[in-house]
C-alpha cells in the first residue's frame, strides 16, 4: 500500500490533491460527476462579509491551452455560505479550505473571524491576488509591504491556520513569499493567475467585459512550476502549488518543485473527475518509481 | 453524471455555416427539450466544451445543429462519420412544457435559435388538443436571407406545427423579423417561446409585457463549466437570485430558459 497522504498545517490529509479556489464551487454541482470525499481537501470559492455582484459578461475567454476569466468573486457572501455550502461540506469526509475575499483589511478580518469559529473549516486561504476586482483583492498581493500588514492583521483575527494566495503578477516571487511568512502566515499557495487581454479584432471590442482577465491553464503551468520553486525555497511553511496541472505527470512535478500540497484549477471544466484521476495515476507512478511515501518527494528538487 | 465519448453517426450543412450532426451518445438519455450539451474539440489546445443546444434527443440518438462561429465549432464541424467527441450532459433547465397547456403557443425562431425549439414543437405538437397539451402550436422561423434555405422549418412542419417563414430582406417568405411576421400576419399567442439573437429577444420580452402575455426564453453566454460551479455565464435579473443572492442567474444552471420578464437583456 503507497502512504499518498501529506503533513499540512499539522493536520494530516488522505493525499495532496484539491481543487483551486473558484474552479469548483462548494463541490455541490460537482459532487454529482466526482466522489469529492476522495480528495485531499476541498478548497472553496471566495466568499466575503456580504454579498459580490462581480463583473459584467462576457466573463470568460478560451485562449490556447487555457482561459481567461474575470468573474469578479460573486459570492453570496458568508451567512449564506455557512448556511448553505457548510452545511453541505459537514456531511462529507473532506477537509475544508475556505477561501476569503475582501474590498478591505476590515472585511477580511471580519470575514476570517466569523469562518475561523467553524468547526467544518480547516484552513483559511487568502485571496490577496484576485486581478479582476478593483479594490482589495490584487492590491494587497502585488506589495510587499501591504501584503506583510494585511497577513498580520488576518492571522490575529484567525483561530485556524491562515493561508495567503500569492499572485504571479510580481517581480519578485520569492520576496513575496517571505513577507507572508514574516506576517505569519502558516502557508502560502500559489499562483493565481496571470493578468491578461484578448481583443476581437473583428469587432475591435475586449473579449471580456472587464478589459482584462486573469490566465490559467495548462498554458501556465511551466511558470508555475518555476514559481512555486522559487517561493518555497524562500520559505520553511509549506506551499500549495497549483496553475495549469492536468495529470498526475504535473501534479508530481509540482510537488518535486516545493508543494505539499497541490490544487487543479480550470482543468475541472475540461475533465470534471480529473482529480480523482490524478490521485490514482500518482500512486501508479509511485508503484512504478517505487516510491512508498508521496511526501518524500516534496521539494527534492532544491538539493 | 461523467463526460462520455459520442460517435458521429452523420453530418450534412444545412446551408452555409450551419451544420446538421447526429450522434450516438449516452449524454442523449434523460434530455428535455430546451437543455444543451458541452461538445468539446479533440484539439487538446482547446479545453472548454462548446455549450451547443439539443435539438433533438431520442433515447442514444442526440441531434446538434450549430453555426460554425469560431475555431472551436470550426473543428467539429470538420469531424466524419463514425469519428467520437466528448460530450457532457443533457445541462440545464429545458422549457417549461407545462406553460403551454390550454394555449395558443407561438414558437419564435430567429436563425441559429431555430434548434433549440424543434424538440419543444415536437413535443408539444405530440400533446396537441389534450388536457396538458397546446390548443395550437405555430413557429415563426426569421432568416437573414434566401441563402439560408429556410434551414428546419420542414422539421418543424414534419412534426405538425404551423409554420411561417420571415426573412430580414424578404427574398423568402414574410418581409421583416419574426415579430414583425407575427404583427403582419395577425398572429396571436398565449404563450411565446422564443430563442435567437440578443436584440430578437430583447424586442420579445417588451412585445410579450405589451400583450400581457407569458414569454420563455432561451439565452446564450460564455460558458467555462457548464454545470454552475464557475459563475463564468450569469444573465442580471430583475429580482435577487435564489442561488447566487445577487442580481445574477447561471445561464448554465438556472437556465438557459428563463421567464423573459425575470431577466434583464
């Protein structure tokens, strides 16, 4: 029997598999393609204090190996998520990862202390990297300084492990990660994705409505993986890689890069039972590599 | 429900840019008239299924006709017989066939709309005069022009609707849109649905809270997911949604039919 579960947090997970925040819902509408008690945790849509509209439509883009996507973190906000997508992931055996989003310092930390008293929630990520809305989100995650305060802020409001969500968009990947680590951050994920534009040269109109829109795919994954590498060497908490993966190949690649833990993103519009193939394709790839614990693979690469 | 393999059992165009494909697929079973289904290209650089319509669904037996509208439909279009695509679904809400009962049923048809409601004219033509079934089923189909050989409309005749054809530039049938068709021929309706370009159903919305009268409609978006997860294809609604608890409904999820009079176009 291959031991596929990692260490996170000082919680252990069945594997290393979840999914990337907003490419997945609460796993509601999913759960209907995919057993999601099979994954190694669940990772949520934003949600904030109250209620976001996001953006106008179009809010999505094909481009080659990817999308783009400026939703603009419409989420019913946190009552409704406790009443409604909680009170769905309490019937699974699945941890939890819910990601937070703020226009404010304030609403994240009000958004982090009503979450962190949850007993269904395991850990917190912070969208500090989302590039489609115009306050909050980005803003906080493409300064070192801001991104330092807005870490400290929420983990003193936090009562579980505190998560920042990295943005790629940065000169400096590595300063970033230690900002987060120096505010206290218990882990870091990333990337996000990567602020973008599509023009209809037809129309002469942006594709999307918001102009510009953020890249994910399989189109990303190389930078990703070289982020990712970057970002945990700089730093001793753990990291969730994700950006583009769309097979175990990926998944293993990422983790020999610096993650513990790693997260599918768009390729759950592609193949909605992807990540319970990934799982089982990485212990195929351990019975073939010989290879007893997934977790000792985990930053091999930084030798 | 999974994403499955469908076998291209024939293909004929039916006029320029607009193609006719059967296919053998389990994602057929279970579909309602007005749900669509996720095709997606076999080119692996083009990752989102194509959010293309049911026309017609018989047990294994599932019916697309699409315009080919970019590289995407481009490349499925090119497929042969007896060649396989992934394909997720039936997705989403389907028309409301119950609305018709007891009704004068106006079926609006503009262009590339046309496909969405052959299978609703098929079942309502086959309830026709019962107690949950229409009193009258017409379909008023607008074309362009000529050239696009009045694409369906026999289909819809075959199965026993009322057919009137209209053309933008009269060089076939009735000059004009489908609602001026409608207001030339003095054809009266109960219940309109309707599916076709943006400005066509923006005019239907406005003509149906004229006459009083209920009005479906079919909408089209950007689609990622196709099943409610990514918020990728929302239409704005006149009342808070009961999903999303803001002014947005799924065109996926809570669509793609809505009461015309609970949508902003």
């Amino acid at each position: 029997m291959r031991d596929l579960s990692v260490s996170f947090c000082g919680m252990k997970f069945k594997n290393p598999v979840t999914c990337a925040s907003g490419t997945f819902g609460s796993g509601i509408e999913y759960s209907e393609f995919v057993d999601i008690d099979k994954l190694g945790a669940l990772t949520t849509k934003g949600v904030s204090v109250t209620a976001w509209e996001g953006n106008a439509t179009p809010r999505v883009a094909e481009t080659p190996s990817g999308m783009m996507n400026a939703i603009g973190l419409q989420n019913p906000g946190v009552d409704v998520f406790i009443q409604r997508d909680l009170a769905f992931l309490r019937e699974h055996d699945v941890p939890v990862i819910v990601n937070v989003c703020g226009h404010s310092t304030e609403e994240y930390v009000e958004a982090v202390k009503i979450l962190s008293d949850r007993e269904e929630v395991s850990c917190l990520e912070i969208n500090v990297s989302c590039p489609n809305v115009k306050e909050g989100g980005i803003a906080f995650g493409t300064d070192a300084k801001s991104l330092f305060s807005i870490t400290q802020a929420v983990k003193k409001a936090s009562k579980k492990p505190v998560i920042m969500k990295l943005s790629p968009n940065v000169t400096d990947i590595a300063l970033m990660a230690r900002s987060a680590e120096e505010g206290g951050a218990d882990a870091i994920s990333l990337i996000n994705t990567f602020t973008a534009m599509k023009i209809d040269i037809y129309r002469k109109c942006f594709v999307l409505a918001n102009r510009t829109g953020g890249l994910s795919g399989p189109a990303i994954h190389p930078i990703a993986v070289r982020m990712v590498y970057e970002a945990s060497k700089a730093v001793k908490i753990p990291v969730i890689g994700m950006g583009g993966i769309a097979c175990a190949e990926d998944a293993i690649e990422m983790m020999m890069a610096g993650a513990t833990l790693v997260a599918v993103g768009m390729m759950n519009f592609h193949e909605p039972a992807l990540m319970t193939d990934i799982i089982k394709d990485m212990e195929g790839y351990m019975e073939k590599t010989g290879l007893e614990r997934i977790s000792d693979i985990i930053g091999c690469m930084h030798g | 429900m999974k994403k499955c393999v469908a076998h291209i059992i024939s293909k004929t165009q039916l006029c320029e840019g607009i193609i006719d494909m059967r296919l053998r697929t389990e994602a057929a079973r279970g579909a309602r008239c007005g749900q669509f289904v996720l095709v997606f290209p076999n080119d692996p650089s083009r990752l989102l299924g194509r959010p293309l319509c049911i026309c017609q669904a018989q047990e294994d037996c599932l019916r697309i006709v699409f315009r080919i509208s970019g590289r995407g439909t481009q490349e499925i279009s090119e497929l042969h017989t007896d060649e396989k695509i992934m394909i997720e679904g039936p997705l989403g809400n389907g028309w409301d066939v119950s609305a018709a009962a007891g009704k004068e049923v106006l079926l609006l048809c503009g262009g590339i709309g046309a496909p969405a409601l052959l299978q609703l004219a098929q079942d309502l033509c086959s309830i026709k005069g019962k107690e949950n079934g229409p009193k009258q089923v017409r379909a008023i189909l607008g074309y362009r022009d000529a050239s696009m050989k009045a694409f369906l409309a026999e289909d819809f005749k075959e199965h026993g609707a009322e057919v009137i054809i209209a053309s933008d530039d009269g060089s076939i049938g009735v000059g004009g849109n489908v609602l001026d068709a409608a207001k030339q021929e003095g054809i009266g309706a109960d219940v309109i649905y309707a599916c076709g370009p943006m400005p066509m159903l923006s005019a239907v919305k406005g003509y149906a809270r004229e006459k009083g009268i209920p009005a479906y409609i079919s909408l089209e978006e950007r689609m990622a997911c196709g099943v409610g997860a990514c918020l990728g294809c929302v239409v704005k609604t006149a009342e808070k949604d009961g999903h999303s608890h803001v002014n947005n409904a799924r065109i996926c999820t809570e669509g793609p039919v809505f009461d015309a009079s609970e949508v902003i176009l």
